[in-house]
C-alpha cells in the first residue's frame, strides 16, 4: 500500500485553504455588492421623494367632495420650487425658495401651517394684488362675484372615516347603504378653473371683508366651505392658516393612488381590500 507524503497533505492543505479563501472572499463580495444595491436604492428613494413626488394622506373632511378622509394622493415637488419646508429632512437653506414659482387660482397645494408647520391641504383662490370677500356665502374676488352653480345634492358613503356633518342629512341609497346627503355646487375661477363644493347654509365666515393678497402669499380656501378652517380665519396652531407665505408651499396635488373607508384591521389582511374605495383610485386632482 502506498501511503501519503506530507508533501501531498501540504498540498492538500494549502488547496483547501486557497478554497476556502476563495470562497469568503466570493460571499464578503455578494454582501458587499447587496448592501451597495440597498444604499442605491435608498438613495434614489430618497431623492425622489426630496425633488419629485411624495405621498400625502387626508386627514380630515375640510376638501370634500373633492378629497376625503383616507384618500391617499401623490403630490409634484418642483412645481412651487424647493425650499427647506418642502424637503424631507432640515437642511441650511434659509429663507426663500430655489427655482420659485408662483401657483395658479384652483390648484390644490400641501404647504405648513404657518403656526404649527404640521401640513395641511387647501385649494389656491386669490394671488398676490387679489382683492378676496365672502359675501352671502358667494366668494368675491376682485369685485366680481365667482359663479355658484348649484347640483344635485351629493350622497357621501358614511364610513368609519367619513360621519356626517351637521350641515347634511342622513339618508339611505337603494342599495341599503347609509350615506349623507350634502348640498352640492360647481364653483368657476376667473380663467377657467372650476369645482365642486359644500355649503351647509349659513356660516361664521360667510360675510368677510375684503382682503388684499399681499406680495408673496397666497390666499387658501377649503371646498368643504363650512368645514375649512382656512385663510378666512386667522392663523393659529391647530386653527385657520391665515394668508399663507408661498415659501410654505410643499407640492401640488396631482394623483389619487389609494383611498380607504377606514373599516379594514391589521389584523384581518382581507379587510385591506374591501375597506378600498376603488372608485377613487389613479383619479386626478
């Protein structure tokens, strides 16, 4: 029988160290490149929602019938330009805004609350030089009252996100379900923009008096009228907003990407799906 050397144990040896070596340095490679990915992807999530989109969710019912409570909508970044109140984390850009541009009469923004900086939602109504009056509950801008058109009244599914106000009336569709009845109306902007809003009746701001939108703010009304603490009432935390300085501006409302009635569980993954309000999703703003 011949048996082994130590020279060839040594080889055997060295080659199973080499293997072995090879083999670390193939996995330490793999990690490395994985983590890489990660980082990259991170990264471009990151900048994508500083300088492009970002998600927003509404709280509350104040941009009814438009938007309600458990819409979830996705909003453009670059529209208003970029400032240290519409980025995701603080940066040391002082005042003002980078590649600033002013909204238009109708556009839907996210901006902070002046007071408070917690983010909120309104509707665009008067620019800078604007003269803005509520009169009767008829908005009046620039000395000319904005047309009221009114609409058939709007049946809004009751839900565990959306109750009905004082100002409407429960009421029960064919189908058996609960909804609120609210009167409803189209209302049109000097230019071409128009929209559907509530009006309960009668309302501590339906009589104002005439505001000048100064150089560098914008005047902010929500369409659920008599729901909206908004730019009628002045600005205080957790309250109205005021005439809301531009560089406050986040992002412009652009696209419905999920909305939920608020009746699913954590716990119950099937009530993910019926809880959708399907009849809302990929809508514009």
């Amino acid at each position: 029988m011949i048996g082994k050397t130590p020279d060839s144990d040594n080889a055997a040896m060295q080659a199973g160290g080499r293997a072995e070596r090879a083999q670390a340095e193939e996995t330490g490679e793999t990690w490395g490149s994985f983590l890489r990915f990660l980082l990259t992807v991170a990264l471009i999530a990151l900048i994508f929602r500083s300088f492009v989109f970002t998600l927003f969710n509404i709280p509350s019912e104040s941009m009814m019938p438009r938007l309600m409570n458990g819409d979830y909508l996705a909003a453009s970044k670059w529209d208003y330009g970029f400032s240290k109140n519409s980025l995701p984390f603080d940066l040391p850009l002082g005042d003002g805004r980078l590649f600033a541009s002013q909204p238009e009469r109708g556009d839907v923004v996210i901006f902070k609350h002046p007071v408070d900086n917690s983010d909120y939602i309104k509707r665009v109504i008067g620019l800078p030089g604007d003269i803005v009056a509520v009169q009767g509950g008829v908005l009046v801008l620039n000395g000319e009252r904005v047309p009221k058109i009114p609409l058939a009244d709007a049946l809004v599914p009751l839900s565990p996100n959306t109750s009905c106000n004082p100002g409407g009336e429960v009421a029960f569709g064919d189908n058996g379900l609960r909804y609120c009845r609210y009167k409803r109306f189209r209302e049109e902007l000097p230019g071409g923009p128009s929209y559907e809003v509530f009006d309960f009746g009668p309302f501590m701001v339906d009589d104002t008096e005439p505001v000048i939108v100064p150089e560098g703010t914008v005047f902010l009304m929500g369409d659920n009228r008599d729901n909206s603490q908004d730019s009628r009432f002045p600005a205080r935390a957790g309250g109205g907003v005021g005439l809301v300085p531009q560089d406050l501006l986040v992002g412009k409302a652009r696209l419905m990407v999920w909305s939920t009635d608020g009746s699913a569980s954590w716990l119950k993954p099937w009530t993910w799906f019926s809880a959708a309000r399907g009849d809302r999703l990929a809508e514009g703003i």
